[in-house]
C-alpha cells in the first residue's frame, strides 16, 4: 500500500490504463483470427471488408498507445500479404 497520495492515484490510473489496452489489444486478436477464418473459406469481398476493419483497429490502438507503431505495421504487413495471396488464387 503507497504512503503517498499521488501514487495512489497513479495506481488507480494505471489500473484503468491497463484494462482499456488490453480491451484493444483483444480486440486486435479476435479481428486476426476473423481474417484468418475467412481466408480459408476464400471469399475476396469478405476478406477486403474484414483486412478494412482489421487496419482500422490497428490505427485506434497505435493511436491511443495501447501498441506500437512498429507492431502494426507488421501486423498490417502480413495481413495485406494474405489477402493479396488470396486475391491471386481466385484469379
């Protein structure tokens, strides 16, 4: 237990913090594995919706710190890279 008052609040702070990163970073995850799903079932309008909605996460989080820049580029990386692979298939 903190003797100081500024700490305490920091504590509480950083509890809020955590919760709200982690909420973003799960979010990611689920919106991964969503893409991932959709690239078996083969679908190439799916897949640009979901590779969308998978950036856009991304963005938020970078934005509000919860993940690195770098962690989202490569993310973003990979993922145009399956969707892209994807595209050629059904061609």
């Amino acid at each position: 237990m903190p003797n100081i008052k500024s700490q305490e609040k920091r504590d509480r702070q950083n509890i809020k913090r955590e919760l709200k990163n982690k909420s973003l970073r799960s979010k990611i995850k689920t919106n991964r594995k969503k893409l991932a799903t959709d690239f078996e079932q083969g679908d190439a309008q799916v897949l640009q919706e979901d590779l969308r909605i998978y950036f856009k996460k991304l963005d938020k989080a970078v934005k509000k710190g919860a993940v690195h820049k770098n962690f989202a580029a490569n993310k973003k990386a990979k993922a145009a890279k399956l969707v892209n692979s994807a595209a050629k298939e059904e061609k």
